[in-house]
C-alpha cells in the first residue's frame, strides 16, 4: 500500500531526524562566509562555502556578543547544531559562536593538547608541589627587555627586598619560543639554586601567546623539581602552561606576589609575635618570682635562721623565766633572811645586855660565867657590857649563890660594878655577835628610812 504524506509532514520528519542527531546538534563547521546581510532585527544571514557546497546559516542576536564582525571571503569556524526551517523546507545550521579560522584552529589544537594532558595525570593537584614560605632566590624565565620583567623585579623588592632573582632569558613568542622556555626551565633546574621559578609573559593575542600553549614547555614544566609558577597574560587568559604549573597567577606581577611573602605583614606579624612573647616572659617571670618567694619563705621557716631565732627567743623567754624564778626566789630567800634575822635579833644577847645584863667570862680561859661556883675570890674576869668590855676581879669572900640561880644569872659580890650572867652554855663572844648586831642596826637604819 503506497503511503502518502504532506510536505509539512516530511519536513516536520526531517527535523526530528536532524535533532536527533547527536552529532548535528554540537559541530564545528568551517567554511567561507558569503551572502553576509545583518537586518535592522540584529540577526545575521550568511553562507558557509568549500568548494563542494554550500550551508546556510543563521546567527541570531542573542548569540552574537563575542562573535567578530563578519565580512564576505573570510574563512572562519562556526559551531552551531544542525536543523530544518519549516517554512522552506531548508535545512540550515543555527550558529551560536564563530571564530577566524586562524584562531579556531589553535583553539582546536588546545583542547586536543588539554585533553590529551590531562588524560596522563599532568594536571592533577595531588602532584602539584606546595610553594616555600621564604625563598632565598627565585628564577625568572621571561625576555630580558619585557615590561613583565621589570613588574616582577619591582613586586620582589617591594615584598621582600632580601630575595635574589636569578633570570634565564628566552623567547616569549615566536618561532622557537616554546623550545626555549623549556631550554631555561631546564636551565634553572640544573643550576639548582633558585627556589622557586616564575614563568610570565605580558598580556597578548591567542597567537602571540601560543608558546605556552606548546607541549614542549608543558612537559619542561612537569619534569621541574622546583616548584614552578606561571604568570601569563591577562585574567581571562588560561594556557596549558597554567594547567600543567605548581600555581596558576592571572598576571607577572600577581605571580611575583605569590612567590614571596610580603615584609610588611611579616613587620606585623613579628611585632604581634613580640607583644605576645613579652606577655608570656612577664607571665613566666611573675610565676616563678612568686615561686622564688614561696620558697624563700619555706626556705627561712625550714631554715637555720629560722631556727636560730626561734632558738633565741625561746633562750630570751627562758632567761627571763630564770630572771623572774631567780629573783622571786631571792625575795623570798631576802624575807626568810629577813624573818630569821628579827628572831636572831629578838633572841641576841646585845639586847639583854642593853637592859642593863653583862656577859661575864673568866679568865684565862674565856669560859662564860653562869654559875658562882665557876670563880673564885680573886679570879680575874671580863665583863661585857652594852658599849664595851672591862676586867675585873672577884672580891675577898667566897661568892653565895643567889636565890635565882636557877634562872641562869649570878649575882657577884666583886670591886666593881654588879655584873650580870645571861645563861646559856652557846652564848656566842662578842666578836662573834659584833658582825650581827651591825646587820640588826642597817636592817633598822633601812626600815626607819622607808
């Protein structure tokens, strides 16, 4: 049975065929514009011609931000997906982007290189190498006269006057240029004294930067065993170089920046570093001063002189318990003395004497008269009174024992005047009593005085 359809139909069927095409739908075409018209409505109109056919094309206004402006004969590179205007049953390519030809070939051959790169781990961060945090000498490979050398000369000395640079000067662009950048790298890495290496080049077109887009540098990049980091072009500008680095910077001067710390804030940080280690050193030196008097103190408490004084004052209290023991006790010795003494007084024979009584001694034998039996008529005698003492000499008759001899006094019948016996076979001589009457007459003088 013959089907029959409409041209809408088959039209609307070719298209589905097109768009499902993943192929169509994300191609680069290249080709020769002709026929180029851009209408008041902003959308542009033009052929993609070889010279085996021909390709409408569409580029509508909103796609046309970053497109180059278009002309007739040039040859450039369009992406875009294929698809089918109803309307004329023509099949046209829907361009979203378009480059000079030149162009998209090095953006072709980037992507490749890029893929290819990556694809052997060249790009992956875990062997990237971590930048030193102080280098003493960085390497600089860049031309000699360009403006990106004297931006990263500048930067360094601005940062961190100390650091030495050492350049390896080579071709930034050109014929050879990637040769040597990977020739100074190589350079560098052989003299072995830089500690980290910069690579820059100012900013410039696809083309002018292209050496860092060569395999050659990326791969002397690879094999560096500095760390290496590239500063090329602008902000928006990416090269393999960059992909394959230690550390990408969107300028010479950020890459020099990167490279050494900047002495201004190591001036900070020092200076906070110094506020904070004299806190702790006063911090320490006050701990271990109040350590220092702890000890001291236990040291004076457990110590000799400790001790010493102590054992001084327990001396000092034990005199002074000595001084008031001793001198209680000769008060109380002084009034026993006292007290024996005024009975020694009350019993002394100086008082009997006093009332008028004598002590009578016969001679020569000294021996105390008590009774009248002890002398003779004649017999010489001594006879003491209150004042003093005076011989005599017992009278004519045989003496008569009185009626109170048994009181221990005799009454003697002699040429002198009556003389009286205390009795008591102890009686002391008057010598003997002398020294104690004149302690009787200074204990009276004293008392009299007080």
């Amino acid at each position: 049975m013959v089907r029959i359809v409409g041209v809408g139909e088959i039209t609307h069927y070719l298209k589905g065929l097109l768009e499902e095409d993943y192929f169509l739908q994300d191609v680069w075409v290249r080709g020769e514009v002709s026929d180029y018209k851009q209408p008041s409505s902003g959308h542009r109109y033009f052929l993609l011609k070889d010279e085996m056919a021909t390709l409408r094309c569409v580029l509508f206004r909103g796609y046309g931000a970053g497109v180059p402006p278009l002309r007739n004969g040039q040859a450039v590179l369009a992406h875009g997906r294929m698809s089918v205007y109803e309307q004329r049953g023509d099949y046209q390519f829907y361009v979203d982007a378009v480059e000079d030809a030149g162009i998209g070939e090095l953006h072709l051959r980037f992507e490749e290189l890029k893929a290819h790169l990556e694809a052997e781990g060249l790009f992956d961060e875990g062997r990237k190498r971590p930048l030193p945090p102080c280098p003493a000498v960085v390497g600089v490979v860049t031309s000699a006269s360009a403006a990106a050398l004297r931006d990263i000369i500048r930067t360094l000395r601005l940062r961190c006057p100390l650091v030495r640079v050492i350049l390896a000067p080579t071709l930034v662009q050109g014929t050879g240029a990637a040769e040597q950048i990977a020739a100074a790298l190589d350079a560098l890495n052989t003299h072995g004294e830089a500690d980290v290496i910069v690579v820059a080049r100012g900013g410039g077109s696809l083309e002018e930067l292209w050496a860092f887009n060569e395999e050659a540098v990326a791969r002397a990049i690879a094999r560096s065993q500095i760390p290496v980091v590239t500063g090329v072009g602008h902000e928006t500008d990416f090269t393999i170089a960059d992909f394959v680095a230690d550390l990408r910077a969107s300028t010479p001067t950020a890459a020099a920046a990167a490279v050494v710390p900047d002495a201004a804030v190591w001036r900070a940080g020092l200076a906070e570093t110094r506020a904070r280690l004299d806190m702790l050193v006063e911090g320490r030196v006050a701990a271990e001063r109040d350590r220092l008097a702890v000890a001291a103190h236990s040291l004076d408490r457990a110590g000799p002189r400790q001790l010493v004084a102590e054992g001084r004052q327990r001396v000092d209290e034990a005199a002074r318990a000595l001084h008031l023991g001793m001198r209680h006790l000769l008060e109380l010795r002084a009034e026993h003395l006292r007290g024996a003494a005024l009975r020694l007084h009350a019993l002394s024979p100086l008082l009997t004497i006093g009332r008028g009584f004598a002590v009578v001694r016969r001679q020569p034998d000294g021996a105390t008269v008590t009774s009248v039996r002890q002398v003779a008529p004649g017999r010489g005698l001594t006879i003491q009174v209150a004042d003093g003492s005076f011989a005599a000499v017992v009278g004519g008759g045989m003496p008569v024992p009185a009626d109170d001899a048994r009181s221990g006094v005799a009454r003697l019948d002699a040429d002198v005047a009556p003389a009286t016996a205390v009795a008591g076979d102890s009686l002391p001589s008057a010598d003997e009593l002398a020294p104690v009457a004149r302690t009787l007459r200074n204990e009276r003088r004293g008392s009299h005085d007080h």
